[in-house]
C-alpha cells in the first residue's frame, strides 16, 4: 500500500486525493463559509501559531484541526454538540478531550464561555480580540442570533459612568420568539406556551363558568393584560396583574387561551388595563431616585 504524503509545511490540509480532503473544510464550503485558516491550504491567523507556541496543539494534529473548525463555525457550542460536529467531520476525538479542549481556550483567552437562561449546560464561542456583540435568544427554537449596536453601547456607557462605576465587560441577552417562530406561531396559544417575559391578554377560559369563576377570584378577567414572570413545564405559571404576582396552576394554566400581544402596540387596552410591569417600574423609579441600592 503506498503511503500517504505528509502535509507540507504550513499548509496542514493539504491532500494526496482531492476525495480525501477533510470532511469539515467540506462542511464549511457547503455552509458559505468563507475560511481564513483553509484558504489556499494556509494558516493565516496568529491564533494557530499561538496555541502552538504555548504548547496546547501539535502541528498537523487533530486538536489543531479541532480548532480550525471551531473558529471558523464561529458559533456557540456546547461541549456535547461541539463533539457531534466533529465527529460528522471525520474528526473522532473523545467527549473528554473536547471539553479539555474548550477549557483550554477559555483559559488562553481564545474563547468565552456563556450561559444562556435556563439552560444547565455552558456554550462556548470563539473570542475574537476587540469585537463587542450581543444576544437574541428564541425561547421556542433555541436560536442564538448575535447582533452590534453601537448606539445601545454608547448608552450603556453613559449610564455606567453616570453611577459612577468602573466597567470591565458586559454581556446583553434579549429573550424572545425569532421571526420565522413568530410567523408559525398561532394567533391564540394555552398561557403554558407563553414565554417568561412575554405580555400576554387572556383571551378564554373555553367557556368553562367554573374557570372563569376562578380567574375573577384571583382578581383576573378576560380581555385583561398580564406578564409571565415564571413558568415551567409541571409548574405554577405566576403572572404580574394590577401589580401584583398571581399564581396559577399548571393544569388551569392548560385551559386558559392567551393573545400574545406586542408592548411597543397597546393600541386598544383601556387605560384600567396598562402593562402591569410599568406600574411597578415607575414606583421603583421613584423609590430609588436618590442613586444607586447597594445589596
């Protein structure tokens, strides 16, 4: 059996057999991905050159390889997708040597590790040296959208400096329903499928007297907005109504029919009916005036 050649110098995917090129420069190609470490077979980042003289990676290995993909995928992964991707790449290396290897990153300043809501598991994205962005987050398909905004940072910062504090970084996450989920989503949902956060006008109760009769003891009513401050599967859903929390049960939660509504329009809500959050954030406002409550 002849042997296959080794890659040049500098030039780590370099193949014998155009077949045999790498799988994961395959799926980039595929992906629109315009490469910067595959281009022309060259590794043209400083990155790779730091790693490998801080002696994390090997020249030509299979962790460098790993590397190359994850910064090129310039995405968030966690530890346990990061490992299916590899492995869909040809790249067979063991769950634990992909978390040592994340960890490692974190640790050379070459990635962040993030946590998004309620999710257990931490995601890691590549850190690229003097970029700023943040988050959007769809609670329905799990999307993660990032996005810049350089008047939302000029804010930010003139806020910051007005209390008198002095940054050393910052992340924004900005929870919601993506486009494409929002246009799938019906008009009328159960309140379980409300997102935490979401603003919501009770629409129903399936004309159910006994459920309609419980809503009115709980100081709720039909055709009344609320926020979801909390719910979960199996749980109380808890809403802010008229300024106060109420708790409602999962089951009942299942029978009441909610219209998500959108704040930026409140066109037709009577002025006995306005976002139960802003009540309470102007009485915040006016209690804490007089600067910043230190906990």
């Amino acid at each position: 059996m002849q042997a296959r050649a080794r890659p040049e110098p500098g030039n780590d995917y370099a193949a014998q057999d155009p077949d045999e090129a790498p799988v994961e420069k395959r799926i980039l190609e595929t992906k629109g991905f315009r490469s910067k470490t595959m281009s022309n077979g060259k590794n043209d980042i400083p990155e790779i050159e730091f790693l490998r003289s801080a002696g994390l990676f090997e020249p030509y290995s299979m962790e460098e390889r790993a590397f190359n993909l994850f910064w090129e995928l310039d995405r968030h992964f966690t530890i346990e997708e990061f490992h299916r991707i590899l492995h869909r790449s040809g790249l067979q290396l063991p769950l634990e040597s992909v978390g040592a290897m994340l960890s490692d990153l974190v640790l050379h300043g070459l990635a962040h590790e993030v946590h998004f809501g309620r999710e257990k598991a931490l995601r890691y994205e590549p850190l690229h040296i003097g970029e700023h962005h943040d988050h959007l987050i769809c609670i329905s398909c799990g999307g993660i959208s990032e996005f810049e905004s350089p008047e939302l940072e000029t804010v930010q910062s003139k806020a910051v400096e007005g209390k008198g504090f002095r940054p050393f970084r910052h992340t924004l996450q900005i929870f919601g329903v993506c486009p494409e989920c929002d246009r799938k989503r019906d008009k009328a949902i159960p309140l379980m499928k409300a997102g935490v956060g979401e603003f919501v006008k009770i629409e129903s109760c399936g004309g159910d007297k006994a459920c309609i009769a419980h809503l009115a003891a709980m100081g709720l009513r039909e055709g009344q907005v609320v926020e979801v401050l909390s719910a979960g599967e199996d749980a109380p859903v808890i809403l802010l109504a008229g300024g106060g929390r109420v708790g409602i049960g999962a089951e009942l939660a299942e029978n009441i029919t909610v219209k998500p509504i959108d704040v930026r329009d409140t066109t037709g809500v009577d002025d006995d009916r306005t976002i139960p959050s802003q009540q309470c954030r102007r009485r915040r406002q006016r209690r804490h005036r007089k600067g910043w409550r230190k906990r």
